[in-house]
C-alpha cells in the first residue's frame, strides 16, 4: 500500500533536496569511488594487510590473508568512567563471536574519547565539549582509515559521542555501520524530586550533603542516564533513521536482551557489506528522508534542543543542507506524542515500558508523518521498526508495536497528543535566530516582556542571585558563549536559579548564545542565539534596561531600544582559554562556524552558502 505522506513533511523533504543538489551529488560521487577502489581490502599491499592482521589469532588471520570473509570494524567509546559507556568493555569480545559464527571478522579499529557533559558541567572542561564532537569524528576517520573493514560498528551513547560517530562514518559511507547501544540505567530517584533538591540548593535551603545525596541516587548505576536529554535523543535517532537493530534503544544494561542485540547488530553488518544482496551503506541510508525523519522523530518525543545543532552537522557530512526554518516547520506539523522528563515525571523506562520508540513511530508512519519508503540497516522500509522486540531463545524476534498505550501520561496516540506541534520553536527578530523549547514550559510563561539584564558569565548571574539582586522581572542576556567565544558550553548552572525566581512569580526568560541542552526545562530560554556576539551579533548591542519581547507563540525576539542599530558593540570580556586542555582548543573557536551550521570545526565540511556564493567549489 502506497503511504500518503503529509503535505509539509513532503514540501520541507523537496526544499532539502533541491538544497542540498550539489553537495548531496558531490557526496555520493566521493562515496561510490571509495566503493569502486577500496573493495575487500584489495587496494592494501601484502605489507599493508600483513601490518593489518599481525595481532589476530590463528582462525581471524587465516580469513584475513585468504579473503573469504567480511572484516567489521568496531569503534568503541568505551571507558569505565562514564555510566553510560562503562558497559562496553565486554562487546568488542561477545562481537567477534558472534561475527565467527556467520564466517566473518571483526577488529576493534579505534577508540573514541567520551567526555561527559554531567561531570564537567559549570566547569572548565565544558568549554571542550561541544568541540570533543568534531574530535570524534576525527578519530572515527583516523579508525577507518586502515581500509581493512567492509563493514562497521559504533558503539556510543552520549551527547556528542554519536552525533561525533556519525560524522566521522558518514565521510565512510561506502560502508555498511550499526550503532549499538548500551542501554539506561534502571530507574532510580524521580527526576521531578532531583530537580526540587536542586532548586533548594540554589535558595539555600539544603546543604551540600543533601544535594549529593539526592544525586548519587538519580546516577546510581552502569547505564545512560535516565531522563531524555541528548544522550537519550540519540539513540531515539539512530531508531527512526534505520541504524540501529530495532528496539535496541533502551534495553537495560543487565537485561539479558542487551546482549542478544549485541549480537544481531554484529551478524547483520557482515549480512550487508557490499558483496552481499542486501548491501547497506550508510551513505545511501542517511539521505533526505532520513534525516526528515529524524527532525520529526526529535519534535514528536521531546527531545534535545542540542540537535538543533548535531543533525544540521551530521547531515552536512551527507552532503545534506538543513537549517532551523526546516525545524520550525517540520515541528508545526507534529504532535508531541511523549511526556519525558524535563517535559514530565517519566524517565525512559517508564516511556519504553508504555509503549516507547515502536509504538510512537507506527502512530507517525500511520499518520503520514515518516517517510516509510526509506533504507535501512534492515532492507526497505521503516516499517521494521514499528516493533516490539522479544527474546527467542539466544536471539530475538519482532511482533508489531502494542496497538495502545500502556500509560497515557507517558505516551498517547496522534490522535490524542499531549499538544498539537512538537514544542520546538524558531525565535527570529533583531536580536537574530534562535531556538526554544517549549515542551516543557507552561502556556503562561511562553511570553515574556521585560527589560534586560546583561550578563557576561554565569558565574556573574549565580552571583546577583545570591546576593538577591535579580528579584523581579528581567530577561537575562547571557552572551560571548557561542562557539567562537568559549566553546558554547552548557548553561544548566542557571536553569535552578531560574526556576526558582519563576516560582516565586516573577517573570523571567534567558536569551543567549550558548547551549541549555536536551535538559532544557521550565523556563523559556531562547538559544543559541545566532550570529553570536563573538561575531558581532546584535547581542553585542543589547544594554540593561532595554525591553525585550520574547514571544514563543509568535517566534518572535523583539529589542525595544533607542538607536540599537547604530550602537557600538561590546567588547568580549577576558577570558580564561588556556588549562584543563583549553589551549588546545584554540584553533578551534577559531574555525568554529555559526550554531545554524552545525558549529562545525572541520574546515572539509563547509557551509552550503558559500558553495553557493561561489567562494569555494562544490
């Protein structure tokens, strides 16, 4: 049955194309000549494939040196620090058994660093975070670069850990690639009562003591952590855009299930490498749709405001041009579906339990809403994963995603939502672009009138609220924290103070130009704030006093103030860039590009405008 598509999604799917025409052809054509060259390793010297296989035991080497079965590569962002990462460290081994068993090989390639945003948060290392993506992805194409592999697979789980994996796959997308999860944590401290303790830090009502405690008991175990933030959102995306095996998603780390997905994501590499009918590269799965796809899939649950940032770039290393104008759209016409924390009480087991990822891309397929006819790791189709997966002895098995929710609050059908658009909106005026996530913000503080207050530094704005200063109605203006300036760190030391001043019924709003993350809350916060003020955008213009207008309904950032336009701009302010590795950063705040294009640090993967301009060839 041939599936009626939405007029919109449809609409923004032939913008993207007709877009992306010269850098999608000149994607492919790279792609298809790294097919046609680099086949089975015939490419490689005796030397080099002698080099290649030194290491592998008697059985790996002999297939190797005689050619007759697949060699996956395995990218492991494994360390024992992260939670979320921690359980890698017995895939590489479960992966090469389970490649044995189908005549085929695999090799850890490479490692990828994996910092967590949890632990650096309000320190100086999240001023490398949003940049350890690029590293990433570099290192990812340091790994493959060995030309030993026909196929691939990722093992990561946090914010820039896959969005880097991706990227750096993407420029080897002759290859076939899965990604494998590992799965959240088991659910501990509600999250609507960890984010009261933290509110009462911030007032200071609770000690310090009582603060560790109730986090120790949010992050208490192997495993992501639980609420849907960017870690989460990630591997909501690899689902919907056909990269991962179906419903791997959020299978617990201890559930025996984890392993049997382990399993099938290694078998089903070696099915689709280029000699096989069911060949798979991951440059012709991540196209147009796909990445459609994976828009509609962040409105309809919720998810990270960070990807306003991550799929722009991930699709530009598909040769793929999108911007926030296809978000905003995209998100008129989809229904939030999922109540997940920061957006309500669940955390993503509670969503997985009602229903989760099979059930709410079945009501989206269902409702013309995904495009169905596109390729992934599993064949054609998204139908695959419209499923429930259940355990089949040592193996798995797909029956279709539960025809209702099993809890309503948590998750709802199209036609019941929780609201009518997905609760990300485009924010444009003469303060410049911007983005807003208004899930989880109630209807009556989605509009703002207040004057400004400038600040340069969370640290300044944590220090006016302490001192009680900051008690009335205000839009802070956070500014110089975009790429170009320090990194565009995350903000989340403001977001309890925040919450705090809006409960106790003053009006308040932030407008910056760094980053609140898939955990931003309650309170509306434009961001990303685009061009930044390092770059001499109209942030750099605004004073305290001057009335701002945030309008989350309209998408409207407004400035009343006399002469604006002709004032100077300010100064950035001294910063700290050099230890804790920042001075080995520097190069790249200065290669940066705007939060619109993706914040890219990676001078091969340029801006689609000035393609078009003429400045640099396509």
């Amino acid at each position: 049955m041939t599936q009626t598509i939405h007029a919109t999604l449809r609409a923004v799917t032939d913008r993207i194309r007709n877009r992306s025409a010269a850098t999608r052809r000149a994607y492919l054509a790279q792609i298809e000549a790294a097919r046609e060259t680099g086949r089975h390793r015939s490419t490689l010297s005796c030397g080099n494939l002698a080099h290649g296989f030194a290491a592998c035991g008697g059985d790996d080497k002999r297939a190797l040196k005689d050619g007759g079965w697949a060699n996956v590569g395995i990218i492991t962002a494994y360390n024992d620090m992260l939670s979320a990462h921690q359980p890698f460290a017995p895939y590489p081994d479960l992966i090469k058994k389970a490649l044995n068993q189908v005549g085929a090989v695999g090799q850890v390639a490479g490692g990828v660093p994996a910092m967590c945003d949890g632990v650096t948060q309000g320190q100086p290392g999240m001023e490398l975070s949003l940049f350890s993506r690029d590293v990433i992805a570099m290192s990812t194409a340091v790994a493959l670069s060995h030309n030993m592999f026909d196929a691939a697979l990722c093992l990561g789980v946090c914010d820039k850990i896959v969005p880097g994996l991706m990227i750096g796959a993407l420029r080897f997308g002759h290859l076939p690639v899965i990604f494998v999860p590992a799965g959240p944590m088991r659910s501990g401290l509600p999250n609507p009562e960890k984010a009261r303790i933290r509110q009462l830090f911030a007032e200071g009502k609770v000690g310090r003591d009582a603060l560790l405690d109730a986090e120790s008991k949010s992050y208490h175990s192997p495993g992501t952590c639980t609420f849907y933030g960017t870690a989460n959102s990630n591997q909501m995306l690899m689902e919907i855009m056909g990269l991962h095996i179906p419903g791997s998603a959020f299978i617990n780390p201890a559930d025996p299930m984890r392993a049997a997905f382990t399993r099938a994501a290694a078998q089903r590499a070696a099915a689709i490498t280029a000699d096989k009918a069911d060949y798979a590269p991951m440059g012709e799965i991540v196209d147009e749709r796909a990445i459609v796809n994976a828009i509609v899939g962040l409105h309809a649950t919720g998810g990270s405001t960070n990807h306003t940032i991550h799929l722009i770039a991930i699709a530009r290393a598909a040769g793929i041009v999108i911007d926030w104008t296809d978000f905003d759209e995209l998100a008129s016409i989809t229904p939030l579906l999922c109540r997940v924390y920061p957006n309500g009480p669940a955390d993503v087991n509670h969503f997985h339990a009602a229903g989760g990822l099979g059930f709410v891309i079945r009501e989206l397929l269902d409702a013309g809403l995904l495009h169905e006819d596109v390729r992934t790791v599993m064949g054609q189709g998204l139908r695959a994963y419209a499923s429930d997966a259940l355990p089949d002895g040592d193996g798995l098995m797909w029956q279709p995603a539960a025809e209702v929710s099993a809890d309503l609050s948590i998750v709802r059908p199209v036609s019941d939502p929780f609201s009518a658009d997905g609760g990300l909106k485009l924010l444009e005026g003469p303060l410049g672009r911007a983005v807003i996530k208004v899930s989880a913000v109630k209807p009556e503080h989605r509009v703002v009138h207040a004057p400004a207050v400038v600040f340069e530094s969370q640290e300044s704005f944590m220090d006016r609220f302490k001192a009680g200063e900051l008690d009335r109605d205000f839009i802070a203006v956070l500014r110089f924290q975009g790429p170009r300036a320090n990194g565009m760190p995350e903000l989340h030391k403001l977001t309890p103070a925040l919450g705090s001043l809006q409960d106790r019924g003053f009006k308040v709003a932030l407008v910056t130009d760094g980053r609140m993350s898939g955990a931003s809350g309650k309170v509306p916060a434009a961001i990303h704030v685009s061009p930044e003020a390092a770059l001499g955008g109209p942030l750099a213009r605004v004073r305290d006093g001057d009335v701002i207008r945030l309008d989350a309904n309209t998408g409207e950032l407004a400035i009343v103030a006399d002469g604006f336009e002709a004032r100077d701009l300010a100064t950035a302010p001294a910063m700290v860039q050099a230890g804790m590795g920042r001075e080995l950063f520097s190069g790249f705040r200065q290669l940066a590009g705007p939060a619109e294009e993706g914040a890219l640090a990676i001078p091969g993967l340029v801006s689609a405008s000035r393609v078009e301009a003429g400045l640099i060839p396509a």
